[in-house]
C-alpha cells in the first residue's frame, strides 16, 4: 500500500462515543473499506489521550496538522485517523505505516517532535499502543494483534511425521 492516504480508509467512523475506550478492532468500521484493501500487512500506532480541561485547542490542531502534512510525505505512510473527542475528553487516533521502521524515522521528523513536546501540558492522561494490522486472501476483515505478540505456532505436518496416518492428529 505505498501510497498516501488510501481514500478507502477515509470511510473509516468511530462505532459509538464509547470509541475511544474500545479496542482498536472494535472501536471504527473496519468493513467499510475491506472491499477496497487487497491482503497485505501494517504497522498501527495507536494514540489514547484524555485532554486537560484548559487545553489549548488551536494550538494542539495546528500542531496535529503540522505532523499530519508531515507524515503524509513521509516514506511508507498508508492513513492517519483524527478521531473526534468525547464529551468526556477522550480520544483515539491512529496511524497507519507499511512498516514500523517507516513509522519511527517519520516520528523524528520535526513537525512530529513538537507536536508529541507538548503532550505533558495539553493530554492528562495518554498511551500509545503498536499493531500489526493484518488482511488475509480471501479473509472477510481485518485482524489486530499487539506489534511485539510472538508468531503464531504452526503444527502442519507433526501428526505425519510422528507416524501417525495423514489427517489424523496424534493422540
């Protein structure tokens, strides 16, 4: 997906005002864009805040946008998600690369750096989250797992080797 913000993605709404306390998975429509997104493989940096009561709101947009244009030009970038605030100043935005190395060198750009400087005056509480973002062939969705989760373990062709008859699993 090495272009920028695939138009697909821009379909993408939060599912409730309850979005922002939801797991990734379950916090946007996600089926709005599958039709569009052939199989494939990304990086999410998720970001969860809750905004002081005094924050500057201009001042934090204009940030967001600087690193938003930012990162758009940035190698591998796929989509960025605003998402709204909540009535009771919880947020959820999201960022989505081909891969993490992409996502980090993006993160030291300047436009970045002054933005995330200002996250100890403008959040009163945040945390950041890292997927692997997965859409298989032929598979009906998208799937999301913790970025450093081990592999799954694959057990293809154990119950044969261990002399078992073929499609039996050994006992």
């Amino acid at each position: 997906m090495n272009h920028p913000s695939a138009p697909c993605f821009d379909r993408l709404v939060p599912v409730s005002d309850r979005y922002a306390s939801l797991p990734v998975a379950e916090a946007f429509t996600w089926a709005a864009c599958t039709g569009e997104v052939g199989p494939g493989e990304w990086y999410m940096v998720a970001f969860r805040s809750t905004r002081r009561p005094d924050v500057d709101e201009a001042r934090l947009t204009a940030h967001d946008d600087w690193a938003h244009e930012e990162a758009m030009h940035a190698p591998g970038f796929v989509h960025y998600f605003r998402g709204p605030t909540t009535p009771s100043g919880g947020c959820m935005s999201f960022c989505l690369w081909d891969s993490r190395a992409e996502a980090r060198a993006a993160a030291g750009r300047p436009a970045h750096t002054r933005a995330a400087a200002l996250t100890h005056e403008t959040y009163a509480s945040y945390t950041l989250e890292f997927h692997r973002v997965r859409r298989l062939e032929g598979d009906g969705g998208f799937t999301f797992e913790p970025y450093d989760a081990p592999p799954p373990t694959r057990t293809v062709g154990i119950a044969a080797s261990r002399g078992a008859a073929p499609g039996l699993a050994p006992s």
